[in-house]
C-alpha cells in the first residue's frame, strides 16, 4: 500500500496545475469626507461697485463725426436716413460707397478708430474682413458701407424709405 500512497502522491504533484499568479488587490477608492457644516457668520453687505456710467453723445453731434469722417476718407454717395422715432434701434442710418473692397474696409475702420479717439469707446465692427458690406454700429446711429453693387442689391435707402413719402405728405398738411 505503501507504493501506491506514493505513486498517488507522485502523479497527483505531476498533473496539479501550476498555481495562477495571486490577484492584485482591487484599489482603494478614495474616501470623500463631506464637509463640516459651516458656522453662520454674518459678513459686512458690500455694496457692488458702481459701474462706470457709458457716455452716449446725442445723435447730432455723433452723426457730425461720421460724415466728417465719411468725407475725410472720400466715401461716395453718402445718405442719411432718419429713423428717430420710427425705430429702437437706432436714430439714424447712413449708407455710404466705397470704389472697392479694400476702400470700403478702410473708410470702416477709419471710422471706428476716429469714434474711439473722440471718446465714444470701441465700436463694434462687422464684415471688416470681406470688405463687401462693413456695418459699424456707433451707438444711435449706424453706419453701412457698401461696394456699389452690394449696395444695389440690398437698397436699404429703399427699405427704410418706405414711409417717407406718406411722412411728408402729413408733415405738409
């Protein structure tokens, strides 16, 4: 018997498996500690800072800057058009042409650097890049610059004229 207990032993340590390498303990998940409850403690009220009061200069006296402007820089057909008191928007329109692309983007920035200078802040300039149709937005009024037929195809004289005629037929009577 003896014999056999070891030939048992022998082939059973002969065909046990080789023992799989020990797993990795799982890692430790971070404890959150929730935060104590906090004390009451009544602060001083602080009054917000006063915010700086924006100048808006009256639409006649911006609108001098812009044709001056307008005209310095040698933009064609200029127009104004009045909306004061036909729109919120703004009180005053004026369309002007530049020759080209490169004109009209240099009569806009012009323009908005001549605004900033004279006080009335950074003003918001769009289509700067294409040259086409620059809209500089000077608060009550608002400037469009046009290439000859990008004006003519959009013909915001015409738009905003509408009522003009029915206007001066009442203002006549």
């Amino acid at each position: 018997m003896l014999i056999d207990r070891e030939r048992r032993t022998n082939l059973t340590r002969k065909t046990t498996p080789a023992r799989k390498p020990a797993k990795k303990a799982a890692a430790k998940k971070p404890v959150i500690k929730k935060p104590a409850a906090k004390k009451s403690v009544k602060k001083p009220v602080r009054k917000p800072a006063a915010k700086k009061a924006r100048v808006r200069a009256p639409a006649p006296e911006v609108l001098a800057r812009i044709l001056q402007s307008l005209d310095d820089d040698k933009a064609e057909q200029v127009v104004t058009i009045d909306l004061e008191g036909r729109s919120s928007l703004c009180d005053a329109i004026v369309v002007a042409n530049g020759r080209s692309s490169r004109h009209v983007a240099s009569i806009a920035d012009h323009l908005a650097r001549r605004l900033k200078e004279a006080g009335y802040g950074t003003r918001p300039v769009d289509g700067l890049a294409q040259g086409d149709w620059v809209l500089v937005d000077a608060g009550d009024v608002i400037v469009h610059v046009f290439r000859p037929e990008v004006r003519a195809y959009y013909d915001l004289e015409g738009m905003w004229s509408v009522d003009e005629p029915v206007r001066r037929a009442r203002a006549t009577r």
